[in-house]
C-alpha cells in the first residue's frame, strides 16, 4: 500500500506510491552528455560575448574579460531581476505589486565547454562554492535584498537555458514563500523543542542508516523522509550553522568533495540526469543562528510534475526514500 | 523592467518578467494532436481492459463494462490511494506517517479516442462535470476524506499517461497545502472585509476588462493578476458558491461551454498546447460557505519549472497576463 509521509520541517506531505513504483531503469528521462559549442557565450576565449564580468579565479596577469582564468562570475544577460534602481510598492486596485529590484549573476565554473560538477576537480568545485560565498558576502551589504538564493539547473529537461555549466545567484527583495515555510517550521520546532530539526533529523539518520547515502567528515547526505521526488538527495553540514556564507573553509572542501560523489553515483545509477541544485541558506537579517541549519538539496529530473501536484502542492514519488538511498549507497564510482 | 506580483488569495509573489519577455510563437511546446491506438483501454469495445466500471451514461440497455456508453468512470488501475482499510496514523521516529487511504477515479469522457474536451459537444462537456459533481456527492459521505481534488492532464509533457481523453478524481485523508495556502488567504480576506476575494477580483476584473478572456451569462475567464504560468486561465462562477458540487445545473452549461471555448482559443493561439486543468472547490466538513469560492484554473505546458522555482516557489513568467488575455481575447476560434 502507499503511504502518505510528513517533512518534520515544511509540513508538506507527500504520497510514496507502491503501485507506481519505479526503479532506476523505469524513468524515461533526457539523459544529459558532454556537447560542443564553438559559438557559446561561456567558453574561454568568447569573454567580449558576455556582460563584464564581476570576478575571476585563476587569472595569472591577464587582464578582465579576456582569457586565462579557471572561474568567472558575470552578471545574468537576460535578469530576472535588475539593481539599479529603487524599490517601489504599489497597489493596483485589489492587487499588490513591487518593481523587479534583485540581482542575478551567473558563476560560470570552468573555461571548458564539456567539464560538469562531477568531472571537474575538488578543488575546482571548491573554488565554485568559494565564489557563491563571495557573490553573498558581498550583496548582503545592500540592504533592498531579504533572501539570496544559489541553485543550478543542469540539462535542458531541468530548465538549463545553456549547456556550459554554471551556477546561478539571485538576491531577492522579499523571502519567497518555500523558504518562508521552512524557516518557520525550523522556528516552531525551536520554539516547542528547543533543538534544531536538522539537527535532529542528523542524528535519526545517521543512527538508523536506512535513508543514509554517504558521509565524510563534515558532511552527511541522506535521501529525506519525505522527498517530494524520485532520488531527491540533501547534504547537510554536521555541525548546526544557519547560513551557508558562515561556514569555515574546510567544509566548502568537503561539501565539493561530497557533491562530486554523490553527482558521479547519479549519473552512473540514473544514467546522466538532469538536475537542479539548490543551497537553502537563511534569510538575510533574520536571527535564524539558533534554528535554521543550511543544506544542499538535488533534485534529478525524472519525473513530470502534473496536475494533481499544480493542485495540491501534494508530491506523488514512485521511489520510496529507502530504496533510492540503496541504490545511490550501493553505486561503485 | 521586471514586476513583482502578489496573489490576492495565497499572497504567492511571482516575476512578470520583462527581460525574458515570450509572445505565443516562442515557446517550444511538445503539440498534442488526435491519435489511435487499437489497444487503448478507454476506447469503446475495450471495456475488459479496465477495472469494473462505477458509472457510466448514454448506455440504451447495454450492461455494465460493455460498449454502449457516451462516458465511463472506473476507479483507476494504478491508484494513488485506496479504498479498502482503516486510515492508521504514526510515527517514526520524528517523523509521521499515515497509510495510503484515498479513492482515486478516471472519468473517461468519450468512447472515441481521438476527442477532446476541445471537440466534443458542449452536452458532452456538461456530461464530464456533471459525472464529476455525482461522484463527489459520493465520495463526500466517506467521513476518512478531507478533500477531493478534480483535473486532467492533457498530453504527456503535462503528465498524461494514456492518450484518450480522460479527467481523474482523487479524494485525500487530508487537506493538501496548496489548497488550504488558498483557503486560509480567502478566510483572512473575509475575516478583514467581510467579502470574499474572489468575488472581489471578478468585480476589478470585469471592470478593468485588461485581464478579461471571455464571459458568458454564469462563467467568467481571466488571466489572473499574478499567474505562475504563461496564459494561466482562471475561470470563476458568477454567483458567489463554495462548492463545485453544489452549483445549479445551468452553471455546469455554461462552464461547458466556456471550457470548449477557452481550450479553442488556446489551441488555435499556442498550437495544441500540453494542459493541466484543475477544479478548485472548498475542503469537504469545512464552513467555507462564506469566503470561499469554487474556480477553474487551466494551466497549458510552456515552460519548463527550474532550480529557482522548486527552491523559493517563486515563479518566474516571461508573458504578461494582460498580454496573455489579449492574445487569448482577439482568437477567432
């Protein structure tokens, strides 16, 4: 029979289906290779083709905007949100409505056309993390912007608009509504027991090992209770830290070294997914020091999201969290 | 620039997205268009294939489960949820779980594969919703049930399984979250103004007529102010009603022919386009009466949802709902 499950943190509830259920080899999904491109705007050499960029890794003398370095971070050509400019709050009859004051930049993580988080280096996937880190550090000190939010979308099928990889980082002037949820589930679980829920989910998980994919020293990745899709995956940090940008620099190394191994079982088990990438850190000003704890979550592209879900907000997952923790566990990279 | 919008019932904020601005012919869309398939279950002749029907109209003394029938309802093979048991709850560890009671239904609209709810007869039409209302009345008796969720993936980029034409009908232990973002957003609008907000958006709406699509003498469609969607379609009752259910038999008429209508308009205007539609109506054994509001909402599969999406439930459009409502407005269908 199904079984309907609880996040501990949001509320949400979701339905893990056995008479849907669906094994690595069942998912009918866009399988995302290694392409070419002479004409794209993100390989070195193509700088000019490309807004000015913000910062660069690696450069050895060159000059911005001209070849050389090993990372860059640009502004977003197309943004979804733009900085200049002030915030204005409108009404419009019943309706309510602000103009589009953000940032969106864009971490372009390698030189190399057909390099992705799971064939690049550690330390190149550090360096990709540092950068984020940076981007954050830096925009915090605008104070129009409530929430910044760092996620990737790897594939054409998981919303990729290019096929050279990068990262993306949009700093919004209020806390959207997911986060808003969580942040307020990590609080009411403070509040009754004065624990962090993450840290609490940490210790089930680690102990009892059925939803456990893979640890190192710093982090712990684990297939959540209630995944809202097939092979959803979240890294969570050992030690209890709100915000991602606080973290000392050896967990960036074991972060980059986790999610390159948890990316490889991925691709080799689900056979080259596309995915996103999402880091889940606190909202900008808000003392979230004591319940909010910052994760990583994956989520491969294998199913379509339909009617019922639009409905509802009520996931259907064909693959219990037990069974895909399994698979990804028992992988040989 | 870029607008944010807030949703008057939910208080979702959405990106108008100016920047990334798509009229209709830019979206790569996967067209649904009319096909056979001699072993489909749902097609006449083929009754043996499905499980026992529930209900079926038009049969002129034909016996259950053979040919003869204008529509068919059958509960699904695959459910979600089912029937049989008694709704246990528990907990594991942190987290809680409940077993997977629920009823999960098709309505299978015509015995002809190749029809839709664009090309059938408005009767035919009226038949789907009026086969819906009888059984909800049903299932609403079932005290387990919480809420009943109405809606039909068209093509298989919006989820569909099977080709024929069909609507699903799931009723749920609890209610979804998405659903009660919505009713609590209805009762806090009346609690404040003693009005319900849907049927102030139809008072600005049909006034401003910006975002108005159609109307009829029961039924009026509109982009609504904040959608998540490109050409998101709501279509709201007149007449101030609660529940789906409990609508007069003329309003089914006129909802019919507004569905043929709008679904017209779009396969002209978006070519064929994937669509999910969803029948929104209040949580069963809740006084709803006063604030809340049964609708339709048509959602046709233009984007793709993306990292920054499933993070923040932020939904970034690149079309306008004033530009979506005058496309769908000026459609000769």
């Amino acid at each position: 029979m199904s079984e309907l499950r609880k996040d501990p943190v949001t509320g949400r509830w979701v339905i893990i289906s056995n008479e849907r259920r669906k094994r690595p080899g069942d998912f009918l999904l866009e399988s995302v290779h290694p392409t070419s491109n002479a004409s794209c705007p993100f390989c070195a050499g193509h700088e000019q083709m490309t807004p000015k960029e913000l910062m660069a890794y690696g450069r050895n003398g060159s000059g911005p905007d001209t070849p050389g370095w090993s990372l860059r971070v640009i502004p977003n050509q197309y943004p979804v949100l733009r900085v200049e400019g002030t915030l204005d709050r409108e009404a419009e009859g019943l309706f309510d409505k602000m103009n589009g004051i953000g940032a969106h930049e864009v971490v372009i993580e390698s030189p190399r056309h057909e390099d992705t988080l799971a064939t690049l280096d550690e330390g190149a996937v550090e360096q990709v993390l540092w950068a984020c880190r940076e981007r954050l550090m830096d925009l915090k000190r605008d104070r129009r912007f409530r929430y910044m939010i760092i996620f990737k979308n790897h594939g054409a099928a998981a919303g990729a608009s290019l096929d050279h990889s990068c990262t993306q980082l949009i700093a919004l002037p209020i806390v959207p509504r997911e986060v808003r949820d969580e942040v307020d589930g990590a609080r009411t679980h403070f509040m009754t027991k004065e624990r962090c829920v993450f840290c609490d989910i940490l210790r089930q998980e680690t102990a009892d090992r059925r939803r456990l994919i893979a640890e190192n020293a710093d982090m712990v990745a684990i297939a959540p209770y209630a995944p809202r899709f097939p092979f959803e995956t979240w890294i969570l940090p050992r030690r209890h830290q709100a915000c991602f940008e606080d973290s000392p620099r050896h967990e960036y190394a074991s972060l980059a070294r986790m999610l390159g191994d948890i990316l490889r079982r991925m691709n080799k088990t689900l056979r080259m997914p596309p995915f996103n990438l999402l880091i889940h850190s606190a909202p900008v000003a808000e003392e979230a020091g004591e319940y909010y704890h910052w994760h990583v979550e994956i989520i491969p592209k294998l199913t379509k999201v339909a009617g019922f879900e639009w409905a509802t907000g009520f996931y259907l997952n064909p693959t219990s969290p037990e069974e895909a923790a399994e698979v990804l566990r028992d992988v040989r990279p």
